[in-house]
C-alpha cells in the first residue's frame, strides 16, 4: 500500500474562536472551511506551552516542554537526540521539508529535512531583490504599523511566498541538493508567520472588515487587576482597529492555504494527502479587551488552538465532524505516525487520536484534561473546568467555570462553593506535571526507550523491562 503524504499546515498565534467553520459569525475562511466540512474539526486542542519555540519543539517531538526543556525563543541544538517528527518520517523513507517561520531551536530540525525555506531569512532577500525591501512588514519587528494596510502587494506577501516556495517542494523543484525520490511521499510542515503582529494585511484583506462593524467578546470588572489596567493602554477606537487588521492577517493566511490546496489538487495529490492544520497558541483577539499576548498568558484565549484534520478519501475518514473530545500538541505526532502506518517511537509521550479522525468512537474522552506549562505557571483544563497555578507569590491561582463563563471573566479560586473542585482540579494538575517530566539517560545523552501509559506510567509490557530500583 503506498505510503500517504502528509501536508502540515501551521500558523502563528491564531485564536481558535476565530474560525468561520467554527461559528464566527465576521472572519472568512473558506478553504479551512472546506477542510472542516472534509475531516474533523477539534473544539477543545491546547497547546502545550503557549509561546513559539517551545510550542513547536512539543508539536515537532511529541514531548512536553518539562522534558524537552525548551521554555524561551529559539534556544541551542539539543544536546541530547531529540527524535524529531522530521528525523522519524525521513528514517521511514519520506522526502521532507520544513518551510515558512520555523522558529525551533538552532540545527535541531535542519539536518533531517531535504528542503528548507527559512522565511526570516528568504523572505526579506526576495523583498530585496525586487526592490520592496524597505516595505517588508516585518523589517525591524516593531508593529509600529499595526493596523494599517501593509504597502506589500498581496503578491509579494510572506502568504504567497511560502506558497509558492511549497509548491517547489510538492513538485520536487529547486537545487538538486533539495529533492529526494520522486516516487517517495513526502512531509511537508508549512508554518505561516502570521496572524502574529504586526498586523499589517495587505489588500483586499485589510479593508475587509471594517474597524466600526467588529463585535467586541465582553469584559467585566471582575477581571484580574493587571489585566484591567492594561486594557486601559488601547481606546476602543485603536482596539477596534487591531483586530479588524488581525482578522485580514487570518483571511490572508487562509488564502495562502488555498494556493497550495490548489497545486494538490491540480497534481492529483490531494486524496493521498493527510491534512493537518493547526497554531502554536493564540491571541486575545480582543477577548479581555486585550490584544496579542500582551496581559499574561495563561488564559484560554491563549492556551487553546484550532485544530483540523483532513484525510484521504481511501482512510474513510469522518466528513464535517466536530470533536469534542480534548487533544494536546503531543498528540499530533504520534497521530501521524498511526495514520501513516508507522510504528509510535517510544520517546513520544503524546497519544494518537486517530480512531476519531476516521469516525470510530466518536463519544469517547482522548483526554480527561489538557496540560499546558511554562516558567510561571501551570494549567489544566477540561470541558467544563480551566485551573491555573501561578508560581508568582503576589498572583493567586485562578479557576474558571468555562459551562457558566466561557469567556473567563470571574476568577472563583476564592468561591467557597467551588473549594471541592479547586481541590481536586489542583490535585489533577500535580499529577499531570509529576508525570510530564519523562527521563532522561544522562550517562551517554541517549533517551529512556521506556514506553508510557495514558496514566503517565511506564508501560512494562511495551518497555521490555524495567529496572525497578533504578
């Protein structure tokens, strides 16, 4: 049987309420709508850290950042091996390329790709060579143009550059240093830098949704202290403004989707091509009043991330589904691996959630709750509770009822009413974060090939023994 391909498709900072598919009621995004009404759309995806580098080294490794260790942007080569979601395909006979904002630690993930286009640095050379450096949006990083229509042509856009340099890779274009097999399949991980600030889409997208017509998500006085004084930096009128410029950036992304959905289709790929796309993080995207991460980053506006799965028509897989069951960053790796039928590498600590991409055990729980961790907190989240320990001694942990107040507004960590489940939604998450720690040899800086349980335990049947006194 032949191998299928494998499109993963990834942006930057996109809140996952602003999906059309998943009813907003003023973002436009028809070709991730036509991805979720093809596969399966999940209501509740997290990511495990949500901030860049360690977000995308826990997609990327299927390990949790307190075992990869990465906590900050970018960061050294790991000195340990660090099995990667491009090291094992490639091993498995696949052609791969990272592409677009990569954005993961230094010589991590190049050696195992046979094309890479680094956008942070492509980019501006191809701007300068046609002579439009001086109107790269993101020359210099500052934002100082946030909200205003970029003077980029849509042509010349970030979008349409990974685009095309995609389409390079599908038709195994390029340098002959860039191409493998032309009969082998291929993993493609296309990371669009944006919705990210600045926030400057270019046209038709940045007049497509007027400042003066955007529905802003409520506030409340009850909110945290630090978040309602720093809401009060933006008027309504900038705020407004923000976020009509972040909705253009999201149609824009999309648009760039839909120039490589076309090559597949026009190459006849497409039904052999598994589809993922999902984000790092989030953004508040107006949600508190706020925009960006600027406020703190342990609400769900910015833990929780779209996620759609597409598979090919011969995997049967279910069409127009919303999942409800709850999935991790980890979990995409191994998920790959089942659906490309390979065997999960022991090193991964996620799970596969593959049986409800084809519409088997729909109503199951993948997860009893999502864990996410950085240097200052820790949360845990299920359907219906969000708790979140802050490790700052002058900020008291939170807990939010998302069934009453989806929105987050009200902090009941001091609700007498609610002291039982606080209780053991805490106890839950030190269980969680004991278990996440996986270890690591640090005799010759090889990795435990010890496999792991859903109860994060050290599973002895697929281990092949186990030191007990280790």
């Amino acid at each position: 049987m032949t191998k299928p391909n494998v499109l993963f498709l990834f942006s930057d900072q996109h809140n996952a309420r602003c999906l059309s598919c998943a009813g907003h009621s003023q973002v436009k995004m028809p070709h991730l709508d036509r991805l979720a009404s093809e596969g399966v759309r999940f209501e509740h995806a997290y990511a495990n850290n949500p901030i860049c580098t360690p977000s995308r080294v826990s997609y990327l490794s299927g390990l949790y950042p307190s075992t990869h260790g990465y906590y900050g942007l970018y960061g050294p080569q790991p000195e340990a091996r660090m099995t990667s979601l491009f090291s094992y395909f490639k091993e498995q006979g696949y052609r791969t390329g990272a592409l677009g904002k990569l954005h993961t630690p230094r010589y991590w993930i190049e050696p195992d790709c046979q094309f890479i286009y680094d956008e942070f640095i492509e980019h501006p050379k191809y701007l300068e060579g046609a002579g439009l450096y001086e109107l790269n949006d993101n020359r210099g990083f500052t934002g100082h143009r946030d909200g205003e229509a970029s003077t980029l042509p849509l042509a010349h856009s970030c979008e349409v550059a990974l685009a095309k340099q995609t389409v390079r890779f599908l038709r195994n274009e390029g340098e002959p240093r860039d191409r493998g097999s032309s009969s082998a399949p291929w993993l493609a991980w296309v990371s669009f830098s944006r919705p990210h600030q600045p926030y400057t889409p270019s046209e038709p997208f940045a007049s497509m949704y007027p400042a003066a017509s955007i529905d802003l998500p409520p506030t409340a006085t009850t909110e945290k202290p630090e978040v309602q004084a720093k809401r009060k930096e933006l008027t309504e009128g900038q705020l407004r403004k923000l976020i009509s410029a972040y909705y253009g950036l999201v149609s824009q992304v999309d648009y760039g989707i839909g120039l490589i959905l076309a090559e597949l289709e026009r190459s006849g790929e497409l039904e052999n091509t598994i589809i993922v796309y999902c984000s790092d993080h989030g953004d508040y995207a107006g949600e508190h009043g706020l925009i960006e991460k600027k406020g703190g980053i342990s609400y769900r506006a910015i833990t929780r991330v779209p996620l759609i799965v597409r598979l090919p028509a011969g995997m049967s897989g279910a069409r127009g589904a919303v999942s409800q069951g709850i999935v991790e960053s980890v979990d995409v790796f191994p998920t790959l691996c089942e659906l490309a039928g390979l065997p999960i590498p022991n090193t991964v600590q996620g799970f596969s959630f593959a049986r409800h991409l084809q519409g088997i055990d729909m109503e199951q729980t993948i997860r009893e709750s999502a864990f996410t961790e950085n240097a200052y907190r820790k949360a845990l989240a299920t359907r219906s509770w969000r708790y979140v320990a802050n490790l700052h001694p002058e900020q008291k942990d939170e807990l939010y009822s998302l069934d009453d107040d989806p929105w987050e507004l009200n902090n009941r960590i001091d609700d007498p009413a609610c002291a039982g489940i606080a209780s053991e939604l805490l106890r839950q998450l030190l269980d969680r974060t004991v278990k996440a720690r996986k270890p690591i040899n640090t005799i010759n800086g090889g990795w435990h090939a010890h496999a792991y349980d859903r109860d994060g335990r050290i599973d002895l049947e697929r281990s092949g023994g186990v030191n007990p006194y280790w």
